[in-house]
C-alpha cells in the first residue's frame, strides 16, 4: 500500500487545543487511557470474552512513550475518518460536537499528544476481521500525516500508540510523573491498566482501585484524608440511579471558608475528570467534599468538566436533598458527632441560612437554639410549644430566663450573630413562625405583681432606696417566682421593645399580662433600675437583720448580684463593692 500525505492546519489544532480545550498538557496521558479503554469496550460489544489489558511503558533514555491495548482497533477506512474529523475540527465547538462519536474522540484525544511531542506513530489491527492489516498514522508537527501498511505488523488486534516528547516537556514522560498521571487518572477503571518503568523496576497495575464509596469506613475515612486532607466528621452516601451517579459525601472537619465550597472528586466510568467540580453539590453545603462516579452525565470536549444542563440540576437537587437527610440520620446516630459538626459549622450554617432557603430548611430542622429549657431546635419547638419568645439580649437571655421558665414560656437566646436574621427569615415563610415574638423585658418588669405584704414591702423599700440612689439606681419591688431569684437589673439601655417579627401575628402576651394584675406606667423608670423580689428567701432575710450598716451592705451586695445576673462585666468599683458586703455578712454571722 502506497503512502498518502494529507495537510491540515495542525498548528491552529493545537493551539485550540492547549490554549482553549485542555487545562494542562498532562491530559495526554488520560487520552491515550480513555482511547484504550474506549477500544476494549467496543470490541466487547461483538467480542466479550476479549483481552482487556491496557499497557504503557515508558523509554527514559530517549524520552519515548507506549501506549498498548487489544481493543477493536482501526481500518484503514476508519484512519481516514478520523483524519477527515480531525483536519474538519477547526473550532472549539466542532470538538465537543465531533466528540460524541467514538472516532471523533479517538481523534481529538491522539491530538493532545501534541501537546508534548512533535511527531505520533500509531499502528493498529481492526479486530473485525481475522484477516486484518496492520495499518500505520503517522502525524508529524509540520502538518504532515500518512497512512500506509505497517512495516512490522502487530501479533494481535489492538492499537499501539507511540510518541516520543520535546527535549522542553520531557518532563511529562519522566517515569515517575507517568507513574502519578497513570494511577491518577486510571486508579478506579474496572480493567487491568499496566505501568513499565523500564528494565530495573517491575511492571505495576495502577487501575482496579476500590472506589472510595465502596470502600470500608477505614477505607473510606484514608481516602478523604489522603486526597482532601481531614479526616472526615461523618461520611454520607448519595446515589442517583436514574443518572447512573452514585458516590460519598464527606463532612469536613475544619470551618473552611462559608459560602465558597472546595471542589469536588469527579470520574466517569471510573476514568479521572476532576477534582475541582462544583456543579453537582448545592452552595449551601460548603462543608462537604464528594466523590462521585458521574454515570450517563455527559462530559465537556476536553473530559475535564460535567456539561452543564437540567439534567445536571436535577442531578444536583436529589444530592442536595440526600445530604440533608444524612445530616438529620447523623444527628439521630451519632449526638456526639453531630455536635462536633454543629460545634465547627454552626456559624457557617447560619450565615448561609440567611440568604438560602434550602440551608435555612437544614438550620430550623438541625441547629439547636440555646433556650431557658435547653438546648432545643426550631423545628421542635414549634412543634411542642404553643408560644415562643425570643431575644437578641444575652443579659435578657441570663435575667429573665429562670422568671419566664417559672411561668411556663420558652425563650430563645438569638444573641449570637445571624440569630435574629434567621428568625425573620423563619417566620417570614408561609406558615412558619407566626407564634415567635420578641421579648420586651421593661413590658414584662411593669407587668410584675407588685408585693402583697404591703409591712414587708414598705420597711424594704424604707431601707434600700437611700442605698440605690447613692449608687444611680431606682428602686421596684415586685413579687415573682421562682423565689431563688432575689433581684433583676435593668440598665439604662437594656429592655427596649423589638421590633416584632410578624405584625400580624397574634400576641402571646396578652392572655399572660392580663392575669398579671396591676400595672404601672412604663415611662416611670427610664435609668438603671434594681428589681427586688420581696419573695425571695434571700430578701426576706434582710428583715432579720438589725444592724443598719450591715442591711445597707447586704443591699449593696444585691445590687451587684443583679448585675452580675444582667451579664455585665464588673467595674473595679463593683469588685470593691462586693468584696465589702460580703466581709460584712460574713463578719456579722460570726459575731
């Protein structure tokens, strides 16, 4: 058979190629291995029982590279039809539309090779005919490529592909880096994939690997550790059958960065696309990794990224959905490990929780709320409570949690940071929320009873208000459970009313305050005030107490209690202040 030439505009190919398709020269090598493994499993179609090892070896000396495999192998008519696909490919979207056939990915793939070297030889014997020929492509980087019958045929149906780098990119052809690229790319394809390193090491397999969502907890666990670096909090399976995608989200172990999600560990068919994919997980759930096998999702022309489509989104919603079922399943398996994750991620939650429905859905069910009964989520407190009050002060939160546990009434703490954002947001879904109010601690101090033994209650006003006015502070008797609360500061700035969170919500405060008695005009304290309560056993003791100077200083030490309850941090003053009434108890119980 004669040679034949034929000229295409090689260069403007591989400028498209490097500059437009591919990321990196080292895809070559993946090419080369999907090519193989493209062929071994057509020829399986007509041919199952068939060899399907695939062999590279490398030749260090001279910088060469084989790639060998017994697959269905090329015609002659078939090597010109990839010439024709490959010299008619002069766009980029001519690739990814040519790539949709066997032949036009064989061809696009040869081509990567010359991203590395300057000439490619490839013989290959159709295995559709016992009778076949060797037939030999050569492409040379001067636009020059031939079709002729092998000068040394191959003993069996199959390609060789063999190229032989630049003195500047041999690197991509240095044994050790082929051995990296080879296990990178072909570690999980379910066929024999061969490395020879030449005559000192021996011929390794580098496919066949278990894929990390097969794998044991142990297995699994060192995959995330080795190829994302933490070992992770809880590892969630996701599966898509409908697609063909199935996989294993790992929660990381460290905050990482809110709103902006490390790629995940895409194959397809077991062969390596990425590991920096972000399209198959929602935004919301920064905190996981995936590794996934993609199925029947369709690649982009280069291999190296999903096509972006419905599908892709359907796809992406189940694994959003199924994430957050895993996440419910963890909290109910594992309390402790899943208060490891709320304990690292919790910020992050909230802060996505505030602009994404679907995280805002995962918080209300999952987070937990600090309350004045515990540590409870959103989801069961709507549940089991008919009203909730809530508020944005830690030292409302500290003061008037005992009162209003006495009363029955639930209080969130939403001091924390996105606390109150994620409670409008809440209530502001339909049918959500509209029993959640903000708690107004001056409305409620006024709503107090005030004392019924009217002796008690006027000897200790007669007492403790020269002691607070000397401090800046006015004095309010009221009565309250529980009795082992003796006093409630309010400072100058605290207890103003908050804005509600729904308007049209009915108050849950009017059926309590109107069975709290008489009331008083709210303007009639606006400084800093001391809440005694004439109930308590503490308060009560002062009546028992005969020596002036030691009441005053019980009184003041009162006072600093109340403050130490609001949460405020003490000023020197305070410290001696306090310091001074407990000498003075103490000095007076051992008289």
């Amino acid at each position: 058979m004669t040679g034949e030439n034929f000229r295409v505009d090689l260069r403007g190919l591989v400028d498209i190629l490097s500059h437009h398709l591919y990321s990196s020269p080292r895809v070559y090598l993946r090419e080369l291995i999907q090519n193989a493994r493209d062929a071994i499993i057509a020829r399986h179609e007509f041919e199952p029982e068939s060899p399907e090892e695939i062999t590279i070896e490398v030749v260090e000396a001279s910088g060469e590279l084989i790639v060998r495999d017994q697959g269905v192998g090329l015609t002659e008519e078939e090597m010109r039809a990839v010439l024709a696909t490959i010299g008619a490919s002069s766009k980029r979207e001519d690739f990814a539309r040519t790539r949709r056939q066997y032949l036009g990915q064989f061809g696009i793939g040869l081509l990567s090779c010359f991203l590395i070297a300057d000439s490619i030889e490839v013989r290959s014997r159709s295995a559709r005919r016992a009778d076949a020929l060797t037939i030999s492509w050569v492409g040379n980087a001067d636009g020059t490529f031939s079709i002729r019958q092998a000068d040394e045929p191959l003993p069996s149906p199959g390609t060789e592909v063999r190229l032989q780098a630049r003195p500047d990119d041999r690197e991509w052809v240095h044994p050790h880096r082929v051995r990296l690229l080879a296990e990178r790319f072909a570690s999980l394809l379910d066929l024999p994939v061969s490395l020879n390193r030449g005559p000192v090491l021996p011929a390794e397999i580098v496919s066949q690997q278990t894929p990390p969502w097969s794998g044991s907890t142990a297995e699994m666990e060192e995959w995330a550790h080795r190829e994302f670096g933490y070992r992770p909090l809880a590892m969630l399976p996701v599966f898509v059958p409908s697609a063909g995608v199935r996989g294993i989200a790992f929660i990381a172990d460290n905050p990482g960065q809110v709103g902006s999600r490390r790629g995940d560990t895409v194959y397809s068919r077991g062969m390596f696309v990425t590991d920096s994919s972000v399209q198959l997980v929602p935004s919301w759930a920064y905190f996981v990794r995936l590794a996934v096998e993609a199925g029947d999702l369709p690649l982009t022309a280069s291999r190296e990224a999903l096509q972006e489509s419905a599908v892709i989104e359907a796809v992406k919603e189940q694994i959003g959905g199924q994430i957050r079922e895993g996440i419910e399943r963890f909290a109910e398996r594992d309390p402790a490990g899943f208060a490891r994750f709320l304990n690292i991620h919790s910020k992050g939650l909230m802060a996505m929780a505030v602009s994404d429905d679907e995280m805002l859905e995962l918080v209300v069910r999952s987070v937990t709320w600090e309350t004045n009964e515990g540590e409870q989520t959103l989801a069961r407190m709507q549940r089991d409570t008919e009203s909730l009050l809530y508020t944005t002060s830690m030292a409302d939160f500290t003061a008037f949690g005992p009162l209003l546990s006495a009363r029955g009434t639930l209080l969130i703490n939403a001091s924390y940071v996105y606390g109150r954002e994620i409670l409008r947001r809440h209530t502001e879904r339909p049918r959500q929320g509209a029993r959640l109010q903000p708690f107004d601690s001056r409305r409620f101090i006024d709503q107090l009873p005030k004392p019924l033994d009217g002796v008690f209650a006027q000897a200790l006003e007669t007492q403790a208000r020269p002691v607070l006015e000397r401090l800046g502070v006015s004095l309010d008797l009221r009565e309250f459970a529980p009795v082992t609360v003796p006093v409630v500061f309010i400072d100058a700035s605290g207890g103003e009313p908050l804005e509600a969170l729904d308007d049209d919500a009915a108050d849950p405060w009017a059926d309590f305050l109107s069975e709290l008695g008489e009331t008083t005009d709210r303007d009639a304290a606006e400084g800093p005030r001391l809440v005694i309560n004439v109930a308590s056993t503490a308060v009560r003791a002062l009546d028992r107490l005969t020596d002036t100077y030691v009441r005053d200083e019980a009184i003041t030490g009162l006072y600093v209690i109340g403050r130490l309850f609001a949460g405020e941090r003490l000023a020197p003053q305070d410290t001696v202040l306090l310091n001074r009434a407990m000498q003075s108890l103490i000095t007076a119980a051992g008289a």
